[in-house]
C-alpha cells in the first residue's frame, strides 16, 4: 500500500471514531437532562430539617491546652 492510501484509510477511521463519540454524548447529555427534569417534575418537595439551636464556640478548653503544651515539652526535650 502507498501512504496516500494508509493516510485516507487513517482519516476516515478517525473521522467515523469521532462522529461516534460526538453522538454517544449528544444522546447522554439527552438523557441526563430529560432525566432530570422527569424527576424534578414528579418528585415531591422536601421537608425543610428544623433548625438546631447553635451554640456560641467558647474557645479550647485548658485541659486540652495543657495537654498539648506538656506533649510539646516532652517532645521537644526528647529530640533535642
């Protein structure tokens, strides 16, 4: 075979490759959205969570600052 030939033979394989997958997608995106709205349109609403009271941070306890602060000495005394 020429290289003209393997080159038309090449084109043409990627062409029909690509118009495939243009059209496997068009036919997805489709779907997805008629699905989508099939389901928004048929789905009843939902029912708003109540609400739970926030409660204000009041910082890091001592007891963990302490914790920490003596984890860090007993580090830093080890590894000097």
């Amino acid at each position: 075979m020429d290289i003209g030939a393997l080159l038309t033979t090449a084109g043409s394989l990627m062409l029909t490759g690509m118009v495939g997958v243009f059209v496997f997608l068009s036919i997805l995106i489709g779907a997805v959205t008629l699905m989508s709205n099939l389901v928004t349109r048929f789905s009843e609403p939902e029912a708003s969570p109540a609400k739970s009271p926030s409660f204000k941070s009041q910082g890091v306890p001592n007891e963990y600052i302490a914790a920490i602060s003596a984890a860090i000495a007993q580090y830093k005394s080890n590894n000097k």
